[in-house]
C-alpha cells in the first residue's frame, strides 16, 4: 500500500505550527530559566522578612500577651513556633528546587546557624530556624511561598492565542502556497490539452519569473498548436483533392471489378490515414464541458458501427444506466468509434472467424467505466503499451487492413482531456478488454 503524501498546503501549515509551538516551548523556557534567580531572591527576602517580623515580635510583646499572638499568628498567616530539639528529624530541601536556590540568601541574612528544612518530625513545610534570647525555635510557615496562586482566566488567553496563532499560521500558508496552487492547476490543465489562463506577474521575483516563463511556454506551445493544426489542414485539403479525383477516374475506368475493388479500398485507407491525422492533430475544446449520460452515447456509437450488419457476428451489451460524466460529446462519440473500429478490425477469433464483442458501461466508484471487450488473438502483454504510443501497432495488426497507429493514441489522449486513462487488458479466455475510464460528475 502506497501512502499518499500530504498537500503542500498542510505540510507547510503543519511546518508552521509546529515552529510556533517549539518558539513558544523554548520562550517559556527560557522565562523559568531566567525568572528563578529573581524569584528566588523575592522568596527569600519574603521569608527573612517573616522570620525577623515574628522574632521582634516575640522579643518586644508583653509576655502575657505572648500566647496571643502566637495563637494569632497561627490562626491568620499559618506561622507557628516550635522548640528546636537537638533529636528533631529534618529533611533537607529537594535539590534544584526554587527553595533549594533561596535557602543560601535567607542563612546570608539570618546567620550561619540558621538552617532551611522541608520537614520537621514528618510534618512537612517550610521549617526555618530562630534564636531568641539564647534559645533556638523553629519557624514553621504553613502557605508555601513558592506555590503560585494562578487562576482560570489562562486557559482563555492561552485559547485566543492558539486561535490567533492557528489563523495566521492557514493565512501565512494560503498566501505562500496561492501561486503554486495556480500554476499546479494551470500545469493540469496544460496536460489535458487546454490553454489555461495567463498567470498573474506579481508576488515575489522568484513568482514572477516562474509565471512568465511559464505563460512564455504556453503562447509558444499554442502557436505551434495553431501551426500544427493549419498544416495538417492544408496537407488533409492537398491530399484529399487528387484522391477524390482518382476514386471519380476508378468508378469511371474500364477495369476487372476485382480489380477496381483493390484500388478503391486502398484510396479508402489513404482517406481514413488521412483522418487519423487530422483527429490526433485535434485542439481540445475550448468550450465549456457538459453533462452526458454514457448510456444512450454508448448506445449510438454501436448503431453507427453497424457491427450487427457484419457477417458471422455478435454484439452485447451490458449497459447501466444513469451513469452520467461531464465532458465533450463530439470527443467522446470519436473515441467509442475508434474503439469499436478498432475491435471490429482485430477482435475475431482466430479459430472460427466469429466477432464477438461485449461492450458495457458500469461505475466504479468515483469513475465509470466502458469497456469493449473481444474475443480476437489479442495481444502480447510486451506490446501492449507500444499500442497507446502513436504510429505504433500490434504485430497482429500489421498484417491487416492498413492504418497510421493513431486510433488507440486518439482514444487516450481524449480520455486524459478528461481526466481519465486508457487501459488495455487481457481478456477471457482470449481477446482484448479496452477499458475507458472516466470520472464520474460530482453532484453540484
């Protein structure tokens, strides 16, 4: 299985999103790296600030007010003082901690002795030890100073500018890929055989030079186009004249009947060659395509065949209906005819000399299908993709009626115009399956 590679447009919008999120991981980095030293000074001069407030207080208060105000203390700013006991169990501060980084500031100011724990006798918190009056205490604050106190009203600023982000992020993207999309479309279009639109000269140089180039390419090829076509023309108008004339002088003769057979036969294949070129040398439409439904197209180029009018042969059909395309009626009519001409000419078994063909219209998917199916010697699967090339024939073809090789070229490249593909398949038991498969018309 074969995985699909993403549109330039999401590669690139994904590309641009996830360079604003790794800015925005590496801002926010580095924000922490650079605000922990600041903070941690903050932290400790908040703590250095309690500590010294709490011991003032203590030492100067009335000692009949004293357990008020450690009662106080407790009850309104969740400081509490403790004897310091030389069997007290600590736990020191986790490393790399914002603590860890303030407890040097608070012992530079509060003394060598002082000491910054996180647990006292298994009760956790910030645990900071005091001396007053020759005895040593444990100051112990309940509220976290490094905890922050962070509402909800991020998550909507972190939205809108995720949203912002995302908006310019698509802007960004459609501006950059907007000159790509045109020429990709206008390079598809090219490839199906139409003149597409001159592309606009603005944007960047870059832009501009390859839009000039390219509308430079396409005035060139529709003038080779136009000269093609009038060549063509004229060689058609040139050639067809004399053969008119001769066919008129060979009705006219006195010859064997066998013998004027051959020759009007053989002006009437230099007439068909002549055709041929004229249909592959063909501009495609410039008209607006429209909507056909396949059944009664299908249907009438069998009845201009006339195959059922040949000897010794068979023609089925199995026809859906209401399957329906949009694209060029006169191309279409031309490429069925040169199927079926085709299948006529080289599709009888080699063993009893019987036509028989299958010719059905079917969808499949997104596309429908026609198929003409024969029952003929077929051919090599080696040789098959020298048929679609133009003036190329089958071995088995070379030894029948004449032809330039351009009927099955014809057939493809009128399927491409619109936008589907020529297949040459094997058939069962013997035989070629010509499959026309074009896109279904999308529902307005």
């Amino acid at each position: 299985m074969t995985l699909r590679s993403p549109p330039l447009f999401w590669r690139t919008l994904l590309l641009v999103l996830l360079l604003i999120v790794l800015s925005m991981a590496a801002w926010l980095q580095s924000f922490r790296v650079f605000e922990r030293a600041p903070r941690a000074a903050t932290i400790a001069q908040q703590i250095v600030s309690i500590a010294q407030l709490t011991r003032a207080a203590l030492v100067y208060a009335d000692p009949y007010i004293r357990r008020d105000l450690l009662a106080e203390l407790a009850r309104n700013e969740g400081i509490q003082i403790a004897p310091l006991e030389a069997g007290d169990v600590v736990r020191p501060l986790p490393e790399r901690s914002l603590l860890a980084l303030s407890a040097p500031l608070i012992i530079e100011r509060l003394g060598p002795g002082t000491q910054v724990v996180s647990q006292v006798n298994g009760v956790d918190g910030v645990w900071v030890s005091l001396a007053i009056d020759e005895d040593r205490y444990w100051l112990y604050i309940e509220r976290d100073p490094v905890a922050r106190s962070i509402g909800t009203q991020w998550i909507g600023w972190a939205a809108v500018a995720l949203l912002l982000s995302v908006l310019g992020a698509i802007l960004i993207t459609r501006v950059i890929n907007r000159p790509l999309a045109q020429l990709s479309a206008a390079a598809e279009s090219l490839g199906r055989g139409r003149i597409p639109a001159a592309l606009p000269a603005t944007g960047p140089a870059e832009i501009r030079t390859v839009n000039e180039s390219f509308n430079r390419m396409v005035t060139d090829l529709g003038k080779l186009e136009e000269d093609r076509a009038v060549l063509l023309a004229g060689i058609s108008h040139d050639l067809r004249t004399p053969l008119t004339r001769l066919r008129l002088e060979l009705e006219m003769a006195t010859l064997p009947t066998d013998t004027r057979a051959a020759m009007i036969a053989d002006l009437e294949q230099m007439d068909a060659i002549v055709r041929q070129f004229l249909d592959y040398a063909r501009r495609a439409p410039q008209q607006p395509a429209e909507p056909i439904e396949l059944a009664p197209l299908v249907e009438g180029a069998v009845a201009r065949a006339r195959l059922d009018l040949q000897p010794n042969s068979a023609i089925n059909l199995l026809i859906a209906r209401g399957v329906q395309i949009r694209g060029y009626r006169t191309e279409l009519d031309r490429a069925l005819d040169n199927l079926l001409v085709n299948a006529a000419k080289y599709g009888r078994d080699p063993a009893d000399g019987r036509l028989e063909l299958t010719v059905s219209v079917a969808s499949d998917g997104q596309d429908a299908v026609i198929a003409v199916a024969d029952r003929g010697p077929g051919v090599p699967a080696e040789q098959i993709d020298r048929l679609l090339r133009p003036f190329e024939r089958g071995d088995s073809a070379r030894s029948g009626s004449g032809g330039a090789g351009l009927g099955l070229p014809i057939v493809q490249r009128i399927a491409r115009l619109h936008g589907g593909s020529l297949r040459l398949l094997a058939n069962s038991p013997h035989g070629l399956r010509a499959e026309l498969t074009l896109p279904l018309e999308r529902d307005a």
